[in-house]
C-alpha cells in the first residue's frame, strides 16, 4: 500500500476540486509511491506531530489544516512551519491536508459536529454553483439496426461507471429522447452506418446526465472509450450548470429531535463538544430547535444560517463587532476554531478504516490547540 493509495481514496471521498481558492489542501511533503508503514490522523501538522509520528512507527501524516499555506521561498527553520517541514522531509514522513474540501462535502466537517449534537434532517447550509455539469450526447436506438442494439444503455452504463447520473440518493439518473439526426461523412471518413458522400439519417437517442465538474476528463474518456459509442465521431456537448449542487457547499443545518430554551441548549453544546466556554450574543427567549453549523471561520455564512430559519448559529473565529451583526435575529455561538473541529480527526480515521485494515491508522495524541484558557 503506498501514499499515493491513501490519498487517491481519500480524495475520492473529499475532491480537491472541491477546496477553496486560498487553500493548499493535498499531499504537502513525501514521494507518492512510498510505502505506508503506518497513518497518524491529526488536526494541525506540527513538528510535535512529527515527532509523535516518527515514535509510533508512522510515516503518512493526514491533518485537517495544510501546514504549509503560502509558498515557501526558503527552508532554514526560522518558523514552525519551516521546522516542521525540515522535520518531516529528514525523517520521510509525508504530510496530507484535506481540508476546505473536507469542509465542503456531505458527510464532511460539519456533518460530524451535527451528528456529535444529534442533529436531524442535516443537509448543507450554502450549496455551491458552478460544481456541476451536463452532458448532452446522441445514440442510435436499439431499432436503427441489429449492430447498434443495446448502444444506449452501453453508453449509459459506461457514463454511470465513471460518475454520471448521481442526483442525491438516487444514482443511474437520465434524461432520454427520441428523433432523427443527421450526417454526411467526407472521403476520409469511416461511417458505422451509412456510406461516404451520401447524407443519411438515422433515429436517435438523445442522451442527457449530470455529473460533478471535476469529473469531466473521466466521463469523456468513458464515452470515447472503443466499444463504448458506435459512432467514429461521437455527437455531444458539455455545459456547465448554474444549480446549486445540493451535495457541496459551506456549513451545514439541521434539527433537534426536540425544541430547548436556550440556556439549556448552550449548556447542552458544551457538553456534547467538550467546551471550556462558549462565547454568544444575547439569548432573545426564543426556543431552540434549528440549529447552523461552520466549523472554523464562518462568519461569512450567518446571513445563510438566519434564512434556513435556524435559532442558533455555531461556529468561531468572531470578532468583536462581528456579533452585533446577529441583531436579535439569530444567537451566534462561538466555540473556538480548535474546539469546533476537534473531531475531525475522528472523521478522517472512521473513513480510512472503511478501506484500509493492512496497516494502523492512529489518532495523534498531541494537542496542537494554540490557545490556552485560564479558568
């Protein structure tokens, strides 16, 4: 099993693609092609983390937060950063970040912190545009000849196989029409049906399928792949959806199983995420039943939180004049950055474990939480 296993299956589960613009989510430090000895599952990358792991007999470090964040132009160990990755590189421990694309997908960051509030009903909070597409692409029926039978579904099948066709929980999702096309092929062409020079027509299935964006390379390599589409020159378009993708975006909302006044809600937060404290706006006496959640920074989504109809709205990073944006419109409960994805770690393992049982997948002991409470 090599490096290069581990990450290609955890960015199955959470792309790339799916990151923010500002981040360096992906493998940091180490060749691919190594062989895995063993996984340390961490929030944060630090040099105390790389020692740990170099004492537990692991060498692929997997942390939420990208260690290295901005380009390095140098590497003499003036900052932690630095330090860390020397660290790293001298004793061949690579370094993987998943991290605003862990954020962004169902079953993600903020699904965990749902599930450990026993939310109901979960779904995200601020779907995303622009992360899926469409392919338009034309058959000929199974009618047209016996040499074409089954193409549709041959075609259908390949695109289902490669990432097509999933529309929530229902996957093999299409659209299918019938008509006529037409096509005149040149000296040289080879045409599977019909002769060259001749204009013939043929009866067709107009094939349509939604796939995620960065699957587009894979979905056309599907459908050109030989045997796949009888046609020499397969008839297709590609257009990029507008639609919010219901399966990724920022935050997540969801319901309790039943309404609590608010100081038994906050009380009820603490204990379920293992909180010092919880800084909030002023409780305006209204029962708590929907319930908004970002880990880390997201106060960019309290407008969202607010729409979706939620009470309370759970994530850190608030400054000061932050909180009067809430405006008795929503209790704005701040947790921590730390304390908001601590389970995270926890997430990451659950989801190697499900592939991965040749080698140990560790949970890092070390705190890597930079801020201290004096109680």
């Amino acid at each position: 099993m090599t490096i290069r296993d581990i990450t290609t299956y955890l960015e199955t589960w959470a792309p790339l693609a799916y990151q923010e613009s500002y981040d360096n989510a992906g493998l940091i430090v180490g060749d691919p092609a190594t062989p895995v000895t063993g996984v340390l599952v961490t929030l944060d990358a630090t040099e105390a983390v790389v020692e740990e792991a170099i004492a537990r007999g692991c060498n692929l470090i997997v942390a939420h937060h990208p260690i290295v964040f901005k380009g390095l132009k140098k590497l003499n160990g003036r900052n932690y950063v630095e330090r860390t990755v020397i660290k790293a590189i001298r004793a061949e421990v690579a370094i993987y970040a998943s991290h605003t694309n862990l954020d962004s997908i169902v079953g993600g960051v903020n699904y965990k912190i749902a599930e450990k509030l026993g939310l109901q009903n979960v779904r995200i909070l601020a779907p995303k545009s622009d992360t899926l597409m469409k392919l338009v692409v034309f058959v000929p029926t199974e009618a047209a000849d016996p040499e074409f039978a089954g193409a549709t579904q041959r075609v259908l099948d390949a695109l289902y196989e490669a990432g097509a066709g999933q529309i929530g929980n229902y996957d093999r999702c299409s659209f299918r029409l019938a008509g006529t096309g037409t096509f005149r092929g040149n000296e040289s062409s080879n045409p599977n049906l019909g002769e060259r020079g001749v204009e013939e027509s043929a009866s067709e299935d107009r094939i349509e399928v939604i796939f995620p964006a960065h699957r587009q390379t894979a979905i056309m390599a599907a459908l050109r792949k030989k045997g796949v589409h009888p046609y020499e020159e397969v008839a297709h378009y590609l257009t990029l959806l507008d639609n919010r993708n219901q399966e990724v975006g920022s935050g997540a909302v969801g319901d309790l199983p039943e309404a609590m006044d608010e100081p038994a809600f906050l009380a009820y937060l603490k204990e379920k995420m293992a909180l010092p404290l919880i800084r909030h706006t002023p409780l305006p006496g209204r029962s708590v039943r929907r319930v908004a959640v970002c880990g880390g920074a997201g106060g960019f989504l309290l407008n969202d939180a607010v729409r979706a109809g939620a009470e309370v709205f759970i994530t850190a990073d608030y400054k000061y004049h932050e909180f009067f944006d809430a405006d008795g419109r929503i209790i704005i409960a701040d947790i921590g950055h730390f304390e908001s994805e601590q389970y995270t770690k926890e997430l990451i393992q659950q989801q190697l474990l499900k592939k991965f049982d040749t080698f140990a997948v560790i949970l890092s002991e070390t705190v890597t939480n930079p801020v201290n409470y004096f109680v």
